[in-house]
C-alpha cells in the first residue's frame, strides 16, 4: 500500500468489497479505496522478484501497485528478457517504462496488436509502480476475472539463464469490476431507498476529515485540446478518453456543476463515455448573468455563447448535464433573482441548447450547511462516539429551492431533473457524516468522495428517468 495510507482491512469494515485501504495523501481526488495487497516472499537477490501486488477496482477505475525486493529503472524493462506484467483472462497488461501496454489474446490463444493503455503511472521509489485506468482500457466488462503477476528477468551473477517470479506462485487470484468499489454502505449507499443498509464499522469514519475536505480538489479531469479553446472557454475530459468510449457526453454550469464530476466520472465509467466539462465557478447556466463583478459578468456571457456554439458544431454530443448553485436567500448576491434569476431565465438557457442534443440532465442543487459544520463534526470526532445523526442542520434551512430544476422540470421529455436531496436528507434534518463519509467541502459545496458515492444512483436516475 502507498505511503501515508490508513488501514481499513475488510474485517475491520464488515462486510466490504475487496477494498483494504484508504489513500490518505491530499493527492487531489481525496481518499480512494484501494484492493488487498497479495505479498511475496523473497527468492533472489535483486532484479524484479515481487514483494507485493495489489491488483483490483479502487472506485470506478483499476489500480495496479506493485513493490519489487530489489531496484530497477524504467529502462530495464527495455531490455530482451525482462518484463513486469499481469496476465488476464484476455490479454497480458505489461509495464513499459512509465507506460503501460495491453496485448489481447483471442479464445484461441492468439495475441492480438498490442496497444498503449491510458493511464496514470507513477513511481513512488525505485522498487515499485503505481496505476490508474479504467477498466475499458484493457476490456474487462464489469463481472469476474482472473489475474496473475509474472516477472521475468535475467541477473549473470544470480539467474545467468533468466529468473522468473510470479504471484501467486500457481493457480490465478480473483477479482472483479462494479460499477463502483467501495465498503459496504458507505457514503451515499447508507441512504439507498432500495437497499436499506448499516454497516456499523462506519458509525465513528470521517472520509475525509472535515479539513481534508477543504483542500483536496474536485475529481480529475484533463484539459481538452480543442480548437475552439479561448481565454473562457477551456473545457477539460473525463471518463473514458480513448478508443473505447461508446459517446461523448457534456457537463456544464459553474462550481456547483463541478463537483458532480466525480459521481459523473462513475457514470461514465460504467456507460463508457467521454465526458467534457465546461464549468466556471459564479457563471451559472442561465441567460441572466450575476452582475457582481467579482465573478466576471462579461466572460461569463461569454462562456454561454462560446458553448452554445461548441454543442451546436458537435451534433454528435446527444446528453448534457446541467448544475448550478440554487442560492439561499441570505447568499451575497441576494438569493436566486440575483444569482441566475428565476426559472424562466434558466429555461431560457436550456432552450437555446441545439436540438440536436436531445437529452438534458439538470442535476439538482444539493443542501448546503452551516459554516460552523467542519468544527462541529471535528469536535464531535474527537469524542470517539456514533457520527450518525451528528451537527445536522434542519431540511428548512438546508435545501432552498433550485430554479434550474423547475425550468427541467417544465421541459420534460426532453429535460429531466436527477433530484438526489434523500441521499443528503431526512424528513427534518440534513446529516454532515453519511455512511462513513464526509459530504461537504464547504458550507455549499460537496467533496469529491461522496460524490463518487452517489454515482451508482445518478446511473440509476438515468435508467429510471426515460
């Protein structure tokens, strides 16, 4: 497991998947979990013999991590002889310097053209690698598979005619790909109408603590190299980028839109799609512009035209997504006539949106909460007791109502409201701590951990919204 993880193993977590641990680096995304790593012993001397191996679904993505006994370079792996790789129902996953390659093997055992995986690799030291990827990238369809590591080296002073070490030592090990790999009942899945679901190993989690929550960002996404790109427009991809992706679908709005990427990077997974995000932060989606200067009326109109003409130039893109902040009336611009205006100026919006996208998705605001909320939880952390139920907040105070939401609403069948405000609330209260997780970043806005949790029910929104 990687530096600075905190240990939360199967028993501890009753009844969870195969995930075993928590990355608690602020590496961006927050706290993932992580599978079980499978250790070694040690054979030889130096060269690639395996001291660990953990190989499975961390969220929505693939996680390879893998710890050798001795040192090696990248470019070791170049020469003849030597490899590192993962040997699957279907294909080989090798390591190739600081890439990864997947060659397919067809039912008849012929290997098919080998081609680079996108993927997030990195080294944390010289006896180990680290990735990421989707499971689309090397075609694991959700369901179970089968895997083993085979090192292969060659050393003159201990292994003169080639070394090999594989894990495990005979037979394959088992894993499996979800729509989302996390603890039982953790984050939005505690809430689950369909499910009813405690897992009492959770009742004391913080994931992540309140102050981690401020400062790990939203869910990744990579600046898109468009050639419409402008001083405004930047929009940036998510999901799945390669060969693999079945469409191309759109997230748009300002902040609030944003941290839905998270539970829409599980959707995408899961439907294969690409994803563009073309969010900014106090610009919401509507065709009145907040007139504040600090949020930059200007660009955001802008924006608007700029997007509007991008979906119009892309008649490929069929689904949008839509988010933004349905302000409080105590909020600095003096509640929703001053930020983005009522339903009929978000309407307005929606209704310059090309036709040909048919499907517009407007994901409801979700509650907000108190300033004071981060402490509250913290305070009540350092008691050690139940977090169920802690510092929440009344339903009244909490949702305030969301105009984009009425202007989907009006729109049907063409535009449909995902409303998610059952995963945040009670008929009285709006809890901070759901299943183990922490919801918020801040007082309005939700951090990327539980929104990856709540992407299994965003997915089941689509199915059910016709």
């Amino acid at each position: 497991m990687r530096r600075g993880a905190i240990l939360l193993g199967c028993a501890a977590l009753l009844g969870v998947c195969s995930p075993a641990a928590v990355d608690a680096a602020p590496s961006g995304a927050g706290p993932q979990f992580a599978p079980p790593a499978q250790s070694d012993p040690r054979d030889v001397v130096g060269g690639l013999d395996v001291r660990s191996v953990a190989f499975g679904q961390q969220d929505a993505h693939l996680l390879l991590d893998v710890r050798t006994w001795g040192a090696w370079t990248t470019g070791d792996l170049r020469r003849a002889g030597r490899s590192l790789c993962v040997v699957l129902d279907r294909g080989r996953l090798c390591v190739r310097a600081h890439r990864l390659r997947y060659q397919p093997v067809d039912a008849q055992g012929r290997l098919g053209v080998p081609r680079i995986v996108e993927a997030a690799v990195s080294r944390p030291d010289n006896r180990s690698i680290v990735a990421s990827f989707a499971p689309s990238a090397i075609d694991l369809p959700l369901g179970s598979f089968t895997w083993a590591l085979d090192a292969l080296w060659r050393d003159d002073s201990t292994c003169r005619d080639g070394c090999e070490d594989r894990v495990p030592d005979s037979g394959v090990l088992s894993g499996s790909v979800g729509v989302l790999a996390q603890p039982s009942c953790f984050g939005a899945a505690a809430r689950d109408p369909w499910h009813p679901c405690r897992n009492p190993a959770l009742r004391q989690a913080v994931i992540p603590s309140p102050f981690d929550a401020q400062i790990w960002t939203n869910s990744p996404c990579t600046l898109s190299r468009d050639p419409r790109r402008s001083a405004v427009f930047h929009p940036c991809e998510f999901g799945v980028t390669g060969d693999q992706r079945t469409g191309t679908v759109a997230l748009i709005g300002d902040s609030h839109a944003g941290h839905w990427r998270a539970a829409l990077e599980v959707v995408a997974q899961a439907r294969r799609w690409r994803g563009i995000s073309i969010t900014r932060p106090g610009c919401p989606f509507s065709t009145r512009v907040p007139a504040s200067p600090a949020l930059g009326p200007a660009a955001c109109a802008r924006l608007h035209g700029e997007t509007l003409a991008w979906l119009a130039g892309h008649p490929e893109i069929h689904t949008i997504f839509v988010s933004d902040w349905a302000e409080p009336a105590s909020g600095p611009m003096g509640g929703t006539g001053g930020y983005g205006g009522g339903a009929a100026d978000f309407g307005a919006m929606l209704d310059r949106v090309p036709r040909s996208v048919q499907h517009i998705y407007v994901l409801r605001d979700i509650p907000g909460t108190r300033v004071g909320t981060a402490s509250c939880v913290t305070r009540a952390r350092g008691r050690h007791r139940s977090l169920t139920g802690v510092c929440a907040v009344p339903r009244s105070f909490a949702v305030t109502p969301d105009p984009g939401a009425a202007a989907a609403a009006a729109r049907r069948p063409r535009a449909h409201v995902i409303d998610l405000t059952r995963f945040f609330c009670g008929a009285a209260r709006c809890y901070p701590v759901i299943g183990g997780a922490y919801v918020y970043k801040d007082d309005s806005h939700m951090n990327a951990v539980f929104s990856t949790s709540l992407g299994p029910f965003v997915l089941r929104a689509l199915g059910t919204a016709g």
